[in-house]
C-alpha cells in the first residue's frame, strides 16, 4: 500500500484469527460438560474439569487463567447439585479444583515473567546489533555488498563473527572476521575489533597499517582486562579487503583467515595467498610482515567472504560442508539469491542446525555502465533527413 494512503477496514481485514491455543482451555470445559450431562448418572466425568485451568496455565494471561478456573469451579458445582451428589463430594471435588486452579495461576505467573524476560532480552541485543553490527550499505563505490549473518546462540542476534565496509578516499574497504570461542567474552572481543577498525579504517594508508592498528587494539583491549578474564588469550582471524576506485583489482589480507571464494568468468576457486599472517593477538609467536595479496577483480566477479562456521558445518557422517562446489552450482544465480540459497542449503546440510556462528558476504563488483547509443539525427524540411 503507498505511503500516507489508507485502506477502510474491510471484513477479511478485522477477522480475527483463529488461536487453538487459546480455545483449547474453554473447549475442554464445553466437551466435559456436555459428556457429563449426557452419560448416565453412575457415571461422572466431572472430575475432569481440571483440564480447563491446566491448559490455561499454558497460554492464558495470569487473570485468564483465574478466570477459566473459577469458571470450572462453578461448573463443577453446578453438575454436583444436578446430579444430586452429596455435600462432602461436592467440597471434596470444589477443593481439588482449587487447589488445581491456584498451581495453574502460579505457572502462568512464571511464564509470562520469562516471557517478558525475553522480550526484553530480545530487545536489548537487537539494540546492540545495531550499534556493534551495523547494516551494511548495499552499495559502496563500484561494489555491490549481500550479507548472512547467523549467530549460533539460542535468541541471540550477535555473536563472535563480524563484519564491517566503509568507503574512504579512493576506495572500499571490508572486513570479517571470527573471535576464537562463543558467549560473551567474544561478543565483547569482537566489539572491541570493530571499534579500532572504524577509528582507524579512513587514516591508515594500506591494509598492513590497518592490520597493525587492530592488533595494537586488541593488545591494549588485553591489558586492560579486569583479573582473571581470558581476553588476553583470546584472539581473532581476520579478512582485510580493499577495492580501490578505477581499478579492476581487489587487495587481501588475511590474518589467519580462510580465503575467500573468488567467482570470474562461471568458476569458482579460492584467491591465492601467499603467507597469511597469524590470526590477531598472536603476532608475539612469529615476527612477521603482514603480505597483501591484489588480484583481478573484472565488473561481473563475486568474491564470497565467510567465516568457519560456514565451511567447517558438519553433516550427520561428520564430512564438512562443500562450500567451493556448492557456490559452482549458483554462479548464475543474481547476487541476492546466492547468500539466501547458501543459508537453507547450509541449515539443510547440517540438519537443521547450526553450531557456530555464520557470517558471509558476497562482494559484486558492478557491471561498467553500457556505452550511450548516439541519438537519431533530426530530420531535414519536408521530413526529409538532412544532406
């Protein structure tokens, strides 16, 4: 419907759905009653008038579910004076009712507390999302950016994985990358990641500079840690990229990252790297100099960065995921379909079920602009074209 328009409300639009759930508890009462009255006098089902508030408990609001067991009280007691049953059968039954209405209020109390719990919850990390994972633009410069992202946490919306792209002078820069472990020590690492990439991400003049900032950010995210926190030890793979202006090229670094997948001309293979320097926060193991990697990057080609949670998920034989041979078979899928159809197949292959965070980007590079067809020439006097 178009923006500021608005639609009268039309029957199909103000009928309400119909909720099982929620009938389930009244129904039961109806069908007990009704079997009650309408079996012989020796024998009673009224007994199972307990269903109504048990089933309430479930689903109903906490003076709903009051509601459906002083309703089956009353029902209950009005079954007893029909069918002539004794004063202490009836106080006997009416008791238990009671009892069972009292243990029904008190769950549906609980529950509704720890689904407001996880409302709120729920609320707070889709806040954190949108400040430590930020939406990615879907277009930077000359390249065209999808994103999966998957955290493994149940309810969780961010997890150890995180990306990031900017457009500075002259180019595009990307990152993703994967802190070691899960919880929240690596939501934190991994926040701290981002922030040292945003601060420095416009002013370093090459991606070894910028990897070096990370690493020095980290290091000091380290040594700030309060006593007997792991996040000294605890370090990071990242994927460097940067896509300059003007330039069918990409430049990569990896710190201990997988390569990414490079798709050119309907083939898949991963880019080539040389050395990879060691993952973040474990540079004091090797001295060594961070080499990037520039290889064609042409309009049409698609780069595919992930994290292991991509190409280390497991099937029920325990065989890993064929993440190149898989991408092969989209390679003329359009760029918006390939990460939706590298999530189903990924959920599919490890049945049903994801152990790790999931992150992939797949990075398009833009088509050149078609050459402008010169216009027609005017025609001359007399509809006739000029000589």
């Amino acid at each position: 419907m178009p923006s500021g328009g608005h639609r009268p409300p039309s029957a199909s639009g103000t009928r309400t759905q119909f909720n099982l759930g929620l009938a389930l508890p009244v129904l039961s009462l109806a069908i007990v009653v009704v079997v009650d009255l309408v079996t012989s006098r020796g024998e009673h089902f009224d007994r199972l008038l307990v269903i109504g508030p048990a089933l309430a408990a479930v689903t109903w609001s906490v003076r709903g579910t009051l509601t459906i067991g002083l309703l089956a009280i009353a029902l209950r007691l009005a079954l007893g004076v029909a069918q002539g049953d004794t004063a202490s059968g009836i106080l006997a039954a009416e008791l238990v009712l009671v009892a069972v209405t009292a243990a029904a209020v008190w769950v549906s109390r609980v529950r509704t507390r720890y689904e407001q719990d996880l409302r709120e919850v729920t609320a707070v990390a889709e806040v954190v999302q949108r400040v430590v994972l930020r939406p990615l633009a879907p277009r930077l410069g000359e390249v065209e950016l999808h994103l999966l992202y998957v955290a493994a946490a149940a309810k969780a919306r961010i997890g150890g994985d995180f990306y990031e792209a900017v457009r500075v002078p002259g180019a595009v820069r990307v990152m993703l990358g994967d802190v070691q472990g899960k919880g929240l020590g690596a939501v934190e690492t991994a926040s701290v990641l981002l922030g040292s990439y945003r601060a420095a991400v416009t002013d370093a003049p090459g991606l070894p500079a910028l990897a070096d900032q990370l690493e020095e950010g980290l290091a000091r995210y380290g040594a700030w840690a309060a006593p007997g926190s792991d996040a000294a030890e605890r370090f990071a793979t990242v994927l460097l990229l940067e896509f300059p202006d003007g330039r069918d090229v990409v430049r990569v670094l990896s710190c201990g990252h997988p390569a990414p997948l490079l798709q050119h001309a309907g083939r898949v293979r991963p880019v080539p790297l040389g050395e990879p320097s060691l993952p973040l926060n474990l540079a004091a193991l090797q001295a060594s100099r961070h080499q990037v990697e520039e290889v064609p990057f042409l309009p049409g080609d698609r780069l595919l960065l992930f994290t292991d949670g991509v190409s280390e998920t497991r099937d029920r034989a325990g065989d890993f995921y064929p993440l190149e041979r898989r991408m092969s078979r989209w390679t003329d899928e359009p760029g918006d379909r390939v990460l939706p159809l590298l999530h189903h197949d990924l959920t599919a292959f490890g049945a049903g079920r994801l152990d790790d965070d999931v992150a992939a980007l797949l990075v398009v590079r833009l088509p050149e602009p078609a050459a402008l067809t010169p216009a027609p020439a005017p025609a001359g006097a007399g509809g006739l074209p000029p000589a």
